[in-house]
C-alpha cells in the first residue's frame, strides 16, 4: 500500500503552484512536484481573502512565498448519520474560526478548481496563535524538500 | 619525613559554591547519559529559566566522608534572609546545626569535619563547561577551576552537628568555653518556665522586632539547698500549689550542677487535687534585630528557662519587666536555656532502687511523621532532629517519697494542666475530613469579594509534593530566587500530601520566614494556616503572616538513570518539558525505520487517524486537576490508545497510553467542548463543570466499565468514520455516548496542534503484553513504523527554530565548503 497519498506533504506555496498536474483521460488529475507525485497538503500562512458562497467557503493562504486557494465544503450531510452529524458540526466549527488576517495550518486534497487552477480541498483547518509557527513551517518544508521529497522523486 | 596525612583540605565557602556547580553539571551529565550532547552550539547554553518545581527538581546529600575536604568557618546569622550561616573571608553558606545551644559563641572557628552537603537544583539546566572532577582536588584546583561565581541557580546548604565539630582556640578569638559560667545559677535567682505554642515569622526589614508570642509562664523559685528539709517539704508542698524539683545543669561534656527547685505557679489555682494554669497567662517575648540568633534558635514546643531580671523570690514586683511590659524584649544579657523535664519515680522494690523516667520535653519527635516518608535505603536528613540532648538544662521532677504510681500519674497530670498545649498537628487526610466538614457547612454562604479571609487556624504536616514560587517582591530581574539576593516576599503554592490526600497549600512568605531546605519532598509542619474559603466556594489553606513552616526532614531525589526515567508520568496535565536532546531536535518520520528497537525517538508530528481506543474505569487517588481536598475518586482512564501520526514524510503507528492518551485526545484544552441535544456549544474557560468531556467520558464509564473503539476504515483515506463500539456491560450503549466517542476521535484527527512526541520504538509484536487482540487486523498497518509513545508535549516552536538553524547553517557551511573544493 503506498501510504504516500495519505501524507500531507509540506510544500512553500511557490512550490505546490508550480507543480505539474496531468490530466489522464476518465481520471482524476495528478499532480507531481519534480516527479513526485502528491496527493495531499499543509501549509501554514495567513488568510487573505475569504468569501462564503453558497455551501462553500473560500479563502486564501498566504505564507509568505505566495497564495493557495482553499476551499472548504460546509453543506450539511447530518441526515447521512452519526458520523456524517459529528464531521458537519466540527467542519462548521472550524470554519468559523477562518478570519481575514489570522494566521492558520490548513490541511488538505490537492484538487483542481472551476478555472483550472491549483486549489486545496481543506481537511481540517486551525488558527495557531503562536507566530513563530510559520517560519518554523518554512524550515519543514525546506528540511522535507531536501532530505525526503527531493530524494523521493530522484532516488 | 614527618607524618602529614592528619592535614585537612580546607575549601573556601565560596569555592565550595562553585565546587557545588561543577558537580552538578557532571551529575547531570552523568544522569543523561550523553557526553556529546551538549555540542559547542552556543544555542544550547541554557534552557529555560524556572522555579524548580517537583517534577524537575533533583536533590542530592552528599556526606563528608565522600568528600576530601572540611569546612571551617564561624557562624552567623545572616541579616538578609536571617538564616543561620557558616561563613569565612570569601563567603557564606546556609547551614542546619540541629544542636545549637542558645548560647553558641558566634566569634568561635569551628572545623566541621563530619557534615552532609545538600544540594538542589532543576535537572533541565544545562551548562556549557568543562569539567575539573576527575582530577584530584587540591589547592590548585580549587583556586583555578572552581572560582567563586556571581549567582548560583542551585540551593546549596550544609547540615551538621556541633558537637562533632571541634572548635578551634585561635588567639585573638574569644573561644566557645564548655564553662560553667553560661549555666551558672546563683541562690536566690528567679527563672521563668517558658512553654514556646508559636513563633512568629520575622520580617525583612531589620528595623522591626520579631516576636515569639504565645508563650506560657510559670515561675520557677529556688530554694534552700539543705536537702534534709526536702522530703518534709515535699510532702507538705505538693499537695498545695507547688511541684518539688531537681534543676541539673550540665552540658554533655562538662560538669553538672544540682540544684533542689521547687516550681511555684503563681497564677495557678487548685482543683480537684489539680493544678490549673489561668488561661491569660501567655506573653509575647520580643527579640531585637541583634538578637536574631536567639529567635532562630527557639523552637515551638520547646521549654525553656528566661532568668528573671527582678530581684527576690516575689516576681510580682514591678522590678520584673517579663511580668509588667506587654512585650518583654529579649537582648543581648537576656539569659535563655533549652529545658528538658524529667519525671523520676524511684522504685524500692527487694531493696534495689528502680528509676523510672517519663520524659516531658520539647516538641514531639516528629520522627513519627516521616516514617513513611522516606523509602528504605533512601537517603535522608532530619533538619528538625530532637534527638541527640539537645537541652542544655534538665528539671527533674521527682520525689523519693512518692512511692504509688497513681501519685507520679497525678503529678504528671498536674504539671502537664498547667502548661497549655500546643495547637493539635493535623495530618493531611484529617484536614480534608474538616475541610469537606466545614464545605457542607457553609455550602451556598457566599463570602463578599472585599472582605477578608476568614477561618480557623490549623496546624498540618505533611509532605511537600511539589512547590511554586512567583511574584517576587520587590521584583527580581531574574526569576530564581537562589539568585536575587533583594527578595523580601514571594507567593508560593505547595501540594502537601500524606498517603492518601493532597492539599493546596498558597500565600505569601517572607524571606525570613523562609526556612532551609523547604522545597520538594520534605516532609514539614504548617504551623497556623488558614483553613478558609475561595472566591469560588471551594475550602483552601492560606499561608498568612502569622504562619510558621518547620522543615523536619529531607530527601534525597534522584531521577532514573535510564532514559525513561527522564519523562515524567502525569495523570491528567502532561507538564511541559524540554527535551534533552537538544541536538538535533527531531527525527522524520521516514528515518524511523532505521532505528533500533529500544531507541528513543523524538518526532514533531499531527495525528491524523485514531485506530483503536481502550477507555476504563478506574478508582486512584486525587490528581492535580481535582479541586483541592478532593478525596480518591473513580475516573475514566485511557489504558490503550493507538493512532497515525504524520509529520509530511512519512506515516507512525503509535500507541500511547493514560496521560498521554489523554493529551493526544485534546481532553484537556482550554475550551471545553459543551455537549447539549446534539448541538456543540463553545463553553467557557475550563473548569470543573459536570458539562466538561472528562464528566461525560466519567459517566459513561461508570455506567459501561470498559469500552473498546476500533477504526475499520482507517486504510487508506485516513477516515475515522467506520467505527465499532464493544462494550463491558449489559447496559444500552446510547446515541449520545457514541456521538460523544465520535466526536473525541474527530476532534483528536483534525487537531490543528502540532505535538512533541518522544518514544521507543518497538517491532510490531512487543510491549503489548497481553494486549495482542488489537493487533489482529492490522496487517494493513505492519508496513509502518512502530513507536511506544513516552512523553507528548506541545510543540516549542523556538527550541525546533533553534534546532533547525543549527542543523542548516551546518549543512550549507559544509555546502559551500564542497563546493569551495570543487573551484
């Protein structure tokens, strides 16, 4: 089983918006990071726009090195069930948490957005109030680029 | 060549401070385990200024005879703290001399061969130097390597016995003389019989007295020496209101001197064949600044003998100044003996005089206390030692005539109605029982913000758990208070224990009143603390300007020298500690396949999926988070967790259990989850509320027992949706309980907090010891690394920064010089 789709690489926004994204036909796209391909992301910035549209809320990362897009799905599914009720009522709670300028970790899928451009579908999303957590998040993402994703694609 | 070997190594007290550092260091580095560690980064020079709480706190006692050198110096009672010091030309060190006499000569030298040397210190401090130990100590080395320091972060204090020191005759100093001349006792002169119930804490300011309050007193009067007219006199006074003695003045080397006593209670009234002492009879004996010494030296409990400073056998007289001031003041001339009582019964039975002794005196040995207290093998130190004849004066109450038991019984009775006692000492278990009293009294009374606190004083032992000292004042630019030298109070807040309870004991504490050796596991007595009640209704002991804190004994402590015994098993809070390996910070995830079993891991990590969850009730004693009082009470505890965690490289199955458990559940954060008809309500600050998760998780588990979840979907979406529940009991397993797990395991998934993992790791089969069951369908899961989760903190950002700097700057000096090679 290759448990690399269920990682949430750490990427530098220039780095997961310059990433190659192919396009099988009947499948869902791919993206790869200098051959490496990647399924999931966390990145650590400050939200700088947000817009709630219907079911959906929008916003954008920025760490620093530039923007990702996420988007977070609130439709309420509680009538699917217990866990469905549960997964609705923290996705809300969290989304609530999402303001313009606050400083948070996004988790999530690489997906592809209306436009065609690169987007995170968010898993989970939490405000850190410790500051010093983003240029930490910067030192991951150099440390795992050079010593594990790097290799990874040229072994 | 004459013989040199009787010379002595001398170490200068303030050589022997530093002497006490380097030490330390070695200890500590020694304890870790890791030469290496420390590595020449100046990043890692220090970490962390913190009071030394119980949980990283080390105490060692080291004993003379492990050590090569003694100590000289004279004794002092230092104006700053008021503690009693040995100190030379280059320093001073707090010192406990259990023995002292009242009357000690401070201008004497005394050379302490026989000694122990405590020393106590956080083991989270780490300094960068080099050692000196391991060559022979001498005088080279004292001076080159082991020069005084400006400030110490460790309490170094050094406890021995006067008589085993020897006192040293130089020539121009008046020398400490077992004479007979400090115990002389003339015809005709008064004493007063003094019964020390409490001291007050003195203060820092050196302008205002201290005082001893509370003290009882019966006149003592001498008598004609002609001893054919005791056994008249005897029978004739006892049965009025006067006891017949024997004053024996002696020293434990010197000569002894008898003197025929008869104690005369002249406020005392007889009842019944009892004597009774008016309850107004307690004065406040005042000591002046320069008479500190004496202060220090008393102890509550204590007799002691205050000569009288009238004249005559009538101490009514104005002349007498104990009797007319409100406050007599004790100075300099003030003649003050430690008294020992002694009951004689002299038996004539077959022609051979048996004596039988009952002992009144001093406090009681608070050995009984500590029994307990100490493990066996364990080393320890009574800093309240009341064993080794201590008294400089003996009063023997006897009479050769009284030959029936019922009459020396009665005769205690009488002498023991006439002194009041002391407050009760409680222990720990029966300060709760009147706490939870007292609560169910005065439950729903609410006490107004601005008033006063208000209670009943009480007298508790116990052992201290663990301390917190804060808010310094004035302020400190340092948060140590070994090291602020201008401290005058401070706030503390001690849990004090005994086997079955814990209390909270907070208040503020002046310099003075601070006593040696107060600090993590001791064992001491809280004389007059407040029992009151909070702002939150909840009972609570209070330190308050009259309380008085007796160390009674310390010990060693030691952490476990393996790595394990470096992370601290906590039941509800995991503290927040730093990480000794400091190096290079922590391990991905990816590199963890390459370790050895057994090793210790450090990762920085998120968990991303629970895999299975073993929830049980369990019955233990009371635990931090608890209100204060709280009896041992039934939890929900947390035997097995196993999770994912992810850190960007790669994947970790870890299990952790209890408190651990606990904090990767997020159980224990700020903003408590309040659960209400299937909607989530942010709830406010945390407390003990019966909404709170843990209640919930409590009730649950007292109605289910024992409650097992296991993810089935956990490969390879990470979801935690496909969940079964197995129960232990009979009992529905309701809708609302199973949302409340769900939700647990949800909110632990989606944590935003990155955590600081330490563990072992481990091949997929050991350390479950019995527990195999939960690992029978995770075939899908043997692909990852495995890791038994020891400690779980909080991430600190700045250490990893620190860490990471380090480590980078590393690679890219190497970088660029690769490359320099390769031009």
């Amino acid at each position: 089983m290759n448990w690399f789709q269920a990682i949430h690489v750490k990427l530098l926004a220039s780095d997961f918006l310059s990433l190659t994204v192919h396009n099988p036909p009947n499948n869902d796209p791919t993206f790869f990071r200098r051959g490496m391909q990647v399924w999931r992301l966390e990145t650590v910035g400050v939200v700088v726009s947000k817009d709630r549209t219907g079911d959906f809320l929008k916003f954008v990362v920025d760490d620093g090195t530039g923007c990702i897009p996420c988007i977070i799905d609130l439709t309420d599914r509680s009538h699917l069930g217990l866990a469905a009720e549960v997964e609705t009522e923290r996705v809300l709670r969290e989304a609530a948490t999402v303001e313009l300028g606050k400083l948070v970790r996004v988790r999530g899928k690489i997906t592809q957005g209306e436009e065609g451009g690169l987007q995170l579908k968010v898993r989970d999303v939490g405000v850190e109030d410790d500051p010093n957590m983003e240029p930490l998040h910067w030192m991951d993402c150099i440390r795992l680029a050079r010593s594990c994703y790097d290799r990874a694609a040229h072994p | 060549m004459e013989n040199l070997s009787f010379l002595k190594l001398v170490i200068p007290i303030s050589n022997l401070k530093s002497w006490c550092e380097v030490s330390w260091i070695s200890l500590l580095a020694q304890k870790h385990n890791d030469n290496n560690q420390f590595g020449e980064s100046p990043y890692f020079e220090q970490l962390y200024h913190r009071e030394p709480l119980g949980n990283d706190m080390i105490r060692r006692i080291f004993s003379s005879d492990d050590m090569s050198f003694v100590l000289v110096g004279m004794l002092k009672v230092s104006p700053y703290s008021g503690r009693l010091q040995l100190t030379d030309a280059t320093g001073s060190i707090d010192a406990v001399v259990p023995d002292l006499p009242l009357d000690v000569n401070f201008q004497a030298v005394y050379e302490v061969k026989d000694y122990k040397l405590v020393i106590e210190g956080s083991s989270k401090k780490i300094y960068m130097q080099q050692q000196y130990l391991d060559e022979p100590l001498s005088c080279r080395t004292i001076f080159q390597h082991f020069s005084p320091r400006a400030s110490s972060q460790l309490v170094v204090y050094v406890h021995f016995y006067l008589k085993k020191s020897t006192c040293m005759h130089f020539f121009q100093f008046s020398t400490y003389m077992d004479n007979s001349d400090s115990l002389k006792c003339n015809s005709g002169e008064m004493f007063h019989l003094l019964y020390v119930t409490h001291k007050f804490p003195a203060y820092h300011s050196l302008h205002e007295d201290v005082s001893l309050s509370n003290s009882s007193e019966i006149f003592l009067t001498n008598l004609d020496k002609k001893s054919d007219c005791i056994d008249n006199f005897l029978r004739e006074n006892y049965r009025s209101s006067q006891i017949p003695c024997l004053l024996v003045l002696s020293r434990s080397n010197s000569q002894s001197f008898q003197f025929p006593f008869y104690l005369h209670c002249a406020r005392g009234f007889k009842d019944n064949g009892m004597l009774h002492n008016h309850s107004d009879s307690k004065i406040l004996l005042e000591f002046s600044s320069n008479n500190l010494d004496k202060y220090q030296m008393l102890r509550v409990g204590s007799y002691y003998l205050l000569k009288c400073s009238g004249k005559g056998l009538d101490c009514k007289s104005k002349a007498c100044k104990h009797i007319t001031q409100v406050k007599p003041l004790v100075i300099s001339e003030s003649i003050i003996w430690r008294l020992s009582i002694l009951f004689d019964e002299a038996k004539h039975q077959n022609g051979q005089s048996q004596h039988v002794c009952s002992c009144v005196s001093s406090v009681r040995n608070d050995k009984c206390l500590t029994e307990n207290f100490c493990q066996p093998g364990q080393t320890f130190l009574h800093l309240n030692d009341e064993t080794h004849g201590l008294s400089d004066v003996h009063l023997h109450m006897y009479s050769e005539a009284i030959n029936q038991l019922e009459e020396l019984e009665s005769l205690l009775k009488s002498f023991h109605s006439i002194f009041p006692s002391l407050d009760k000492i409680t222990t720990v278990s029966s300060c709760i029982q009147q706490m939870m009293a007292q609560a169910a009294l005065t439950s729903g009374i609410l006490i107004p913000a601005n008033e006063l606190p208000q209670g009943n004083l009480l007298s508790l032992s116990g052992n201290i758990e663990s301390i917190s000292i804060y808010d310094f004042k004035p302020k400190c630019a340092c948060s140590s208070f070994t090291v602020c030298e201008h401290w005058s109070t401070c706030e503390v807040c001690m849990l004090v224990n005994d086997d079955c309870h814990m209390v909270r004991i907070r208040g503020s504490i002046s310099r003075y009143a601070y006593p040696i050796g107060l600090g993590h596991a001791v064992n001491a007595t809280f004389h007059k603390v407040l029992l009151t009640q909070n702002s939150s209704q909840t009972k609570e002991l209070m330190l308050t300007p009259m309380s008085f804190i007796v160390v009674n004994t310390v010990k060693e402590i030691c952490p476990l020298v393996n790595v394990e015994g470096l992370i601290q098993e906590s039941r509800w809070n995991i503290p927040y500690e730093v990480f000794i390996n400091t190096k290079s910070s922590s391990r991905l995830i990816s590199n963890v396949l390459q370790c050895t079993d057994s090793d210790l891991i450090h990762l920085n990590c998120r968990v991303v999926c629970i895999i299975t969850l073993v929830l049980e009730n369990q019955t233990h004693g009371p635990v931090m988070s608890q209100p204060v009082g709280y009896p041992k009470i039934t939890t929900a505890s947390i035997p097995l967790l196993g999770f994912l965690v992810e850190d960007g490289s790669s994947l970790c199955y870890c299990w952790a259990d209890y408190g651990r458990a606990e904090t990767l559940l997020r159980l224990h954060e700020s903003s408590q989850m309040i659960f209400s008809s299937g909607k989530i309500v942010r709830g406010p600050e945390k407390k003990y509320s019966q909404r709170t998760t843990e209640y919930l998780l409590y009730e649950m588990l007292k109605k289910h027992q024992k409650i097992i979840v296991r993810n089935h979907g956990a490969a390879p979406d990470l979801s935690c949706v496909d969940l079964s529940f197995l129960i232990d009991s009979d009992q529905v397993f309701s809708k609302a309980e199973e949302k409340l797990l769900r939700s647990i395991i949800n909110n632990a998934c989606h944590a935003p907090t990155t955590l600081s993992i330490a563990g072992i790791t481990m091949n997929s089969t050991s350390a479950f010891d019995g527990r195999m069951e939960f690992l029978e369908h995770r075939q899908t899961l043997q692909s990852l690394p495995y890791l038994w989760v020891k400690e779980v903190v909080p991430i600190d950002s700045r250490q990893e920064a620190y860490g990471r700097t380090y480590t980078l700057s590393g690679r890219m000096r190497q970088e660029a010089g690769d490359v320099h090679l390769s031009i």
